[in-house]
C-alpha cells in the first residue's frame, strides 16, 4: 500500500508542477496555452485508472 500511496503523491507533484508551469509561461511569455484542458484530461486518465483499479480489486 505505502508503494501505491507514494506514486500517488508523485502523480500529484507532477500534476502541480505542470500547472505552475503553465501558469509561469503565460505570465512571462502571455502565451495562451490551453492546459487546463490537459491537466483536466491527465485527472480523467488518473481516475479512470484509480477506477479500474478498484473493480479488479473486488472481482
């Protein structure tokens, strides 16, 4: 468990990191980027993983 928790927390560092990114390049460069589209499909991939998960867990 301490395994599944731990790449938990780096999904979750990698996802704010990302987002600090994105919001750094638009404030100095002002360039537009559309990544909370990204970001949002990188939470649908992780939840739907988290969700499969979970159903082969309780087969």
């Amino acid at each position: 468990m301490k395994t599944h928790s731990f790449s938990g927390f780096m999904l979750f560092g990698c996802l704010v990191t990302l987002f600090g990114v994105s919001i750094l390049a638009e404030a100095i460069f002002n360039i537009n980027i559309p990544f909370m589209v990204f970001v949002g499909v990188f939470f649908v991939f992780i939840g739907i993983r988290i969700i499969f998960r979970k159903i082969n867990k309780y087969k």
